[in-house]
C-alpha cells in the first residue's frame, strides 16, 4: 500500500513549504547532511507528515531563539519554545 503523504493539515504545511525551497543550487548530498538546520528540518517534516508531535532540547536560550526563527521561516508555523528563564 502506497503512503500518503500530506493527510493532515501539518502534513500539507510542510508540503507547501518544501516546495518553495530552491534546491538549483545545492551542494553535493553529503555536505547538505552537514547542516544541522537541515537536518532537523528534515526531521520535523517526517514528523509532521505523519501527525505526530516532538520537542526539540537545547542547551541554549540563543540556540532556541534561532531554531524558532528558522523553524517559522521555513515552515510558516511559529513553534512554541519555553527556557528555564520563564517565569512560573
């Protein structure tokens, strides 16, 4: 049986914005691996496709700042991103 990707609305988000990315100029595929946004990206559509849910750890406040910016960027969709500084 064939799967389809897209069924959810997160799925299709994810779909319509792959589809916008410029891949004519691309590095060879084992320097693209190298790109941890990348990476990650590419992580999220497969779980996103799926319907599924995940949480992303980070050391850093800054490093959760920019994975929100590149995530919203990439995908239309502003994820929510807690750090330890937050009050109750």
């Amino acid at each position: 049986m064939a799967h389809k990707y897209g069924k959810t609305w997160w799925g299709q988000q994810w779909l319509n914005a792959l589809e916008k990315i410029d891949y004519s100029n691309r590095l060879p595929r084992g320097r693209n691996y190298a790109s941890k946004a990348q990476l990650l990206l590419s992580l999220l559509y497969n779980v996103l496709i799926n319907g599924e849910k995940t949480l992303i750890f980070t050391q850093y406040k800054e490093m959760g700042y920019l994975l929100t910016r590149i995530i919203q960027e990439q995908t239309g969709l502003l994820p929510l991103f807690l750090h330890g500084g937050l009050s109750r």
